[in-house]
C-alpha cells in the first residue's frame, strides 16, 4: 500500500506570499522532505537553521516562500496519525514547549472536526429514520418504548407522545396467543433477530397487519441495551393477493362450468327439441301427454340454470348498445313494486347527468334485479333499500386499492340494503355458482354468479362491502363510452 500526503490548505500569509504556479497536492509520503519526516518519525521536527544541510530535506518548488525556521507535528487522534501540520519563520528559534503547544492545539482542533462529522453522521442517520416509510420502533431492554418515527404516528394513530413510555403491547390486537408474544421475547433476548407478521390494532379500533424484524441492540461487552423494531404494514398488499386469488378462482370455476354447460345445453336442447316433436303429434294418450309436458317443464328449467351458468361464464352473446342506468333503475323499479313487502322503503337517487354506458339492456335490467332481490331476501321485515347511480373517476390510488380496475372515467351504481349483512366467510364465496345460504328451494345460488359474468364482461368490477347486523352495499363499475373526438373534414 502506498501511503499519499495529501496537502489540504495554507493560512491566508502563505498565500499572499507562495508563487508556486502548480502545486502538487498530492504526493507520496516517501517523496516528502520534512514535513513527511513528522509522520514516520510519529513525532515534531524542529529545524531553526533551515538553510543550513539537512538530510531529511527534499528541495522545494520555485517560488516557496523562503524558509528560516520551521516546525512540522503529526497530529494524533486515537493515536492514529490523521494529519501533519507546519509551521515556519517564528522570530526566534522553535522550541519543546512550541512544538507541545502546536501538537495539543491540533489534536483539539482533530477532536472538533472528528466530532462534527459523527454529528454530522448522526443527523443524516435521524433524518433517514425519520423519513422512513417503515415503522421503527426502539425500546431499551425491558421492552419501554423510547423512540417512534413518524410512519408509527401515521399507522397507529397514536402520537409520539401516547407511546413513549409505553410497551408495544398497547398495540396488541388479540389475535396473538401468549406463545406467540413468548416466543418473540425468547428469541430477541436471546440475542437473536425475530422476524413475523402481526397483526395489530390501531387507536382507532381497526387492525392492520405489519411485516416486523425485531433486533436487540448490544454495547461493548456484548449487554443488550435497546430492542429496534422496523415494520412495514402490508395490509393493503394482503388484500390484493386475497383478491386476486379470488379473481383466479372465479375465472377457474367459469372455464369449468362455461365447458360443462355448453355441452349441457346441446343435450337439452336435443331433448327438448324431440318433446316438442312428439307433443305436436296427434292422438296422444291424455296420461302420456300429460307426463311428457311434465318432463318438457324439467327439461325448460333445466335449460335455464343452463343458461344463467353460461351467462357466468361469459358464454352468450349479447345485444350492445348505449345505454343510461336510470332507464334501467325506473325499470326495475316498477317491477320491484309488485314484489317488495310494503315495510321496505325504496329509494332511488339517481345523478340526472349519468355517463351512458355500453351494454345489454336486457343484461343490465337482470343485474339490478338479482342485487335488489337479493337485497329484499336480506330484509325480511322492515328496512330501506337504496338504488344509486353516479358519475365516478378512478385514479391509479383506487386502482391499486381494487385490483383490475382500470383508471377512467365509470358509471357506478350502488344497491345498498339494511339487512341481515355476511360474515366473512360468506362474502367470500357469494360469487361462485350455487353458493346459498338460503333454504333448499329459495335459491339456486346463481343470482350473483349471473351478475358477476356481466359485469365482468363488460369489462367492469363489483365489489361487495357487507357489515352483520348492519347491511351490504353492492358497487358495480361500468366503464363510460369515451368519445371519440370527430375527424374534422378539410374539403
Ligand atoms: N344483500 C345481501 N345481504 C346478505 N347476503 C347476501 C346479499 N346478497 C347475497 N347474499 C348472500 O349471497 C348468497 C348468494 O347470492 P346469490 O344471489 O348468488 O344466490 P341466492 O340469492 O342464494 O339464490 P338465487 O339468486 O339463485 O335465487 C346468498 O345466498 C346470500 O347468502
Ligand atoms: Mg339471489
């Protein structure tokens, strides 16, 4: 290894006085003449006769000042040489107490540099903690909290000032046992690094799950001092997984029910089309006529389901054209007057200046149906049903939140009920063919599997928002028509 000098500055008198054009700056140390000598004799060089020979001198460049007297200290610092320092043409000769002050003086002036770049140091280090996204949390070693940035404000919803002090548990949501709090404790007081997911609970009630890396923070002799938590809520990253899962799902289950009932529907239609030949023949005994009527009814209904899982499915064709949801909306409205018990309000609110859409009327119409009927099935009593039509512009934010929902400009209608609501579980599988919670006979449980294959054929999203107890809003996105601006005709 090469060991460079690297001269670093002059005071202001050298300056007014040093012609040297091209000072070379940087040298290697067994190139330097004296002021190098300080260095490998780790010690000051005094010389008070400097014209006089001198072994250790190296020549200097034209135009240096004149030396008479000159005085060179390493400068230490954890007695490691950092620097050199010299000094030249005192009046009187250097002396023992000179190059002691010289070196005192520089190793204090060291010690406040070296001090105001570890502060320095430390205010990038806070600075970046502080901006962090991610959670960090220090405790000392008992678990106390003593420092929070400002993402666990964001996230918790406590300030700084309601968690110091306190111990992580404040955040606790329940859904951990003591063996999980155990064996995290276990293992960081143990020196180790714990990683996991929680899932925690914020001032406000709602819970949040956060990728954690708990880290003990050990002193000179190996004590641990403090505990460093950095986390990250993946929350909303959960959520997109869970939806496209469900997505996957669904699109699983369409290709598989769309190929059964295709073939399906080619059968009843062959046995239907044979009972429609036979019943249009004369002469047939009244009982046979009668039972093969019975089985042309089975074999219709059959042709239905058929039908609805092919809609699912995304199989049939359809009759586009521009439609506005609040011709559908009264539609449906005066054919849900016959049917809805008398104690269900409805009400409708709908924005006068709807985007128009692309779709099946016919389509549309069964859409808001299935939702409506679904929602009075909910409401076996009394409650409000609420038929919502607006104009809606997702951005990317929104498109991040649902997954698959392109930004652009939507027509959103809403059914909100306050019904009986699902649970979780429920509201998971509410889309799949057959899935009911109704009693044998109510319900096939192709209603939602209907709407889902439309909606999504025309290229929009549902999203379902259900509280137990509460009620359940169902929001279906249909995307707008966008113009296409005229091409102007130059002639
Ligand atoms: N508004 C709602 N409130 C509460 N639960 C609902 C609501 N809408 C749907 N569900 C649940 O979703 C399930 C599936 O609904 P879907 O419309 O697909 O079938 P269904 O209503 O049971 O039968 P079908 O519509 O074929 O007669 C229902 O059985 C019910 O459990
Ligand atoms: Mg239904």
């Amino acid at each position: 290894m090469t060991q460079v000098f690297t001269l670093i500055g002059y005071s202001k008198e050298v300056f007014k006085e040093c012609k040297v054009d091209d000072y070379k700056r940087i040298r290697k140390l067994e190139e330097t003449g004296l002021w190098g000598e300080a260095v490998r004799q780790r010690k000051a060089i005094v010389v008070n006769d400097y014209k006089a020979p001198n072994r250790f001198k190296k020549g200097q460049p034209e135009g240096h000042v004149e030396l008479l007297r000159y005085l060179a200290a390493p400068v230490f610092y954890a007695d490691r040489i950092v620097a050199t320092v010299g000094v030249a043409n005192k009046e009187s000769d250097y002396n023992d107490t000179d190059s002691m002050q010289l070196s005192l003086l520089m190793d204090a002036a060291w010690r406040i540099i070296e001090s105001h770049a570890a502060r320095e140091q430390e205010r990038k280090l806070i600075t970046a903690v502080e901006q962090s996204a991610d959670s960090i949390v220090i405790t000392d070693s008992s678990g106390t909290i003593i420092y929070v940035n400002p993402a666990v404000e964001k996230i918790t919803g406590y300030s700084k000032r309601e968690l110091i002090g306190q111990n992580p548990r404040v955040l606790k949501s329940g859904e951990h046992d003591q063996s999980f709090y155990k064996a995290l404790w276990d293992t960081i007081t143990d020196g180790k690094t714990w990683s996991g997911r929680f899932v925690n609970r914020r001032k406000d009630g709602a819970t949040y799950k956060e990728e954690a890396t708990i880290s003990p923070v050990l002193n000179g002799v190996g004590k641990i001092t403090n505990f460093v938590a950095v986390k990250r809520d993946v929350t909303k990253n959960l959520e997109l997984q869970a939806q496209l899962f469900q997505a996957q799902k669904m699109e699983a289950i369409g290709t598989l029910a769309g190929g059964f009932a295709h073939d399906f529907n080619n059968l009843l239609q062959v046995i239907l089309g044979y009972l429609d030949l036979i019943l249009s023949g004369q002469d047939l005994p009244a009982q046979l006529q009668a039972n093969l009527e019975e089985i042309r009814r089975a074999a219709r209904s059959g042709a239905d389901l058929v039908k609805r899982m092919l809609i699912f499915s995304r199989k049939t064709s359809t009759q586009i054209e521009s439609v506005n949801l609040n011709t559908i909306v009264e539609q449906v409205r005066s054919l849900l007057g016959r049917s809805m018990p008398k104690l269900i309000e409805i009400e409708l609110l709908t924005d006068t200046d709807l985007w128009a859409i692309n779709a099946d009327p016919g389509q549309m119409e069964q859409v808001l149906m299935n939702l409506a009927i679904n929602a009075r099935d909910a409401m076996p009593d009394v409650g409000r049903l609420t038929i919502e039509t607006q104009n809606i512009v997702l951005d990317e934010e929104h498109h991040n939140v649902h997954l698959g929902v392109k930004p652009g400009r939507y027509a959103l209608l809403s059914v909100t009920d306050t019904g009986t609501g699902m649970d979780e579980e429920t509201a998971k599988h509410i889309f799949e063919p057959f899935f009911t919670t109704k009693e044998a006979g109510k319900g096939t449980g192709l209603g939602l599997s209907v709407v889902y294959g439309i909606v999504e054929q025309q290229g929009g999203k549902i999203i379902c928002d259900s509280q137990l107890s509460v009620g359940t809003t169902f929001n279906v996105y249909f995307p707008v028509i966008e113009e296409v601006p005229n091409a102007q005709c130059h002639t």
